[in-house]
C-alpha cells in the first residue's frame, strides 16, 4: 500500500464509511419486511442475512429473500419483489438526508488531492439526489451505485481515469473483494461496520490497512 497522499483516485463505498448509515438501513429494511410478511422467523433470517452482506445491491438482496428465504412462486415474486424494493427506496431517501456524517469525514476528503468517487451498493439515482440535496456532490468527480455491481463501477472508474494507482475505503467484505479484483488498494474503514471481526481478520491476511478515525490518517 502507498502512502495515502500518493493516490491519484480515492473511491468510497457510501454507507458505513461517507455515512452512519447502516443501522438505519437494516431497521428500514426490516421495516419493509414486516410490511409485507408474517412471518418474524424468516424476516429474522432475511434481515440477518442483510446485515453480513452489506455492499451488494439492494436487488440482490431482495430476489435473494424471496429466492431462497421465501421461496416465492415465480408468478409472485415479480410483482412483490417491485413493491419491496419501492417501499424501501422511499424509505432510504428519508433517512439518507438525516444520516449523520462520519466523524473528520469531510476535513479528510478535503485532503484527498486525488480524484475522489463515491462507489455504493445503493441504487444511483437515489443516491445522486440524496448527494445533491445535502450539497455533497460538489465534493466528489462521480457518484455511482446500483445496479452495476461495486467491481463494475471501480473498473469503469479506473478506465475512465486511465489509472490503477486508486484506493477504495469500504466497510464490508463485498468493498474488499471489489478492490481485490480491480487489483487497487484496500482500506477497512471499521466503526459501523456489521462484520467488523471477520474483516479484521481478513484485513489481517491480505495486509490492508484498519481505520476506526479518519482525523487519525496522515496524507
């Protein structure tokens, strides 16, 4: 790994590393849930699988409640799988504009003289809006998310900047693995993170750096 000032692309995943986001998604999301079902045991399952695969998309997770957790008929799962997903993003608007920012967060990007992207699981219509409502959009050269996958974005960034000299700051396995492929670097910024003992150990293995407060890096 480089010396964080030497980076000409910072890429950052958005909830649980731009925003204390996570707990607040998980509640919407079981929210939603219990909108739609009955059953406390399977929304359980459904929510905790939701908390461990934080940073794949919205629509991955939804197909894989009713996929594998629910095990909707075909004929349903279309129509219910539109109304969760809907129920959600509305919900996730709201609560993106009331998320707090991560502590020394801002004074860190300001820092960043590289180019600076936002690369999110979250649905990128809905996240532009929310990072333009909140007047952050003029911070970053792109924000991007669902649902063209996390690797998908980095390596559209990359080709874009013509450059593999990037680091990407996530909180969750799937930001890691998303690194790894793009063959970037990777830092596990850890406060809010829902896997955050399996990612130290990972972390560990593969040698990435562990942050718990962005005031601590030195550029």
């Amino acid at each position: 790994m480089l010396r964080l000032g030497e980076y000409e692309v910072y890429i950052f995943d958005c909830d649980g590393v731009i925003f204390d986001s996570n707990q607040l998604k998980i509640n919407a999301m079981k929210s939603v849930l219990e909108a739609h079902f009955s059953n406390k045991k399977l929304i359980s399952e459904c929510v905790n699988y939701f908390c461990h695969n934080f940073g794949k998309s919205r629509f991955h997770h939804v197909s894989h409640f009713l996929d594998v957790i629910f095990d909707i008929e075909d004929e349903q799962k279309k129509e219910l799988e539109h109304a969760i997903i809907t129920d959600f993003s509305k919900l996730c608007r709201t609560l993106y504009l009331s998320a707090e920012l991560s502590p020394s967060f801002m004074t860190f990007l300001a820092q960043c003289k590289g180019k600076r992207y936002v690369a999110s699981g979250s649905e990128e219509s809905e996240l532009r809006d929310v990072f333009a409502q909140r007047q952050l959009d003029v911070y970053f050269h792109g924000v991007f998310g669902s649902p063209l996958s996390k690797a998908g974005i980095i390596k559209n960034i990359l080709e874009q900047e013509q450059t593999s000299n990037a680091v990407m700051f996530g909180d969750a396995e799937s930001d890691m693995l998303s690194a790894q492929q793009n063959h970037i670097d990777f830092v596990f910024y850890s406060p809010y993170s829902k896997v955050k003992e399996k990612m130290t150990v990972l972390c560990k293995l593969h040698n990435h750096l562990i942050v718990s407060d962005f005031s601590k890096l030195r550029l």
